[in-house]
C-alpha cells in the first residue's frame, strides 16, 4: 500500500489554465465526501502555484 504524501487543489477550470495547480501537505482539518475533499479556506492560503 502507498502512502498520500499531498494532494493537488483545484481554483476551477480557467484557474488551473492561468494559475496552475497548488500541491499542499495533507492538512490538518480534511472533509472528504464521495467526490471532493474539502479543507478551510484558511489552510489553503499561502500554498504556492505550480505551472504544468
């Protein structure tokens, strides 16, 4: 089995396109439901963008 070492968020279509992607550690506070994960917007600041 492997492990989760981060996980790769999403802004939306367009954004992905003129920002790029974030890849964040796994964070502290996590909601994964059926389809999405969801994590407070607070933790999501200051994670940088990466370009494709």
């Amino acid at each position: 089995m492997g492990n989760i070492i981060g996980y790769e968020l999403s802004d939306g279509f367009f954004s992905d396109l003129m920002e790029g992607r974030r890849v964040m550690k796994s964070p502290e506070h996590l909601l994964i439901g059926k389809d999405a994960m969801i994590i407070p917007q607070n933790e999501k600041e200051g994670v940088p963008y990466r370009r494709k």
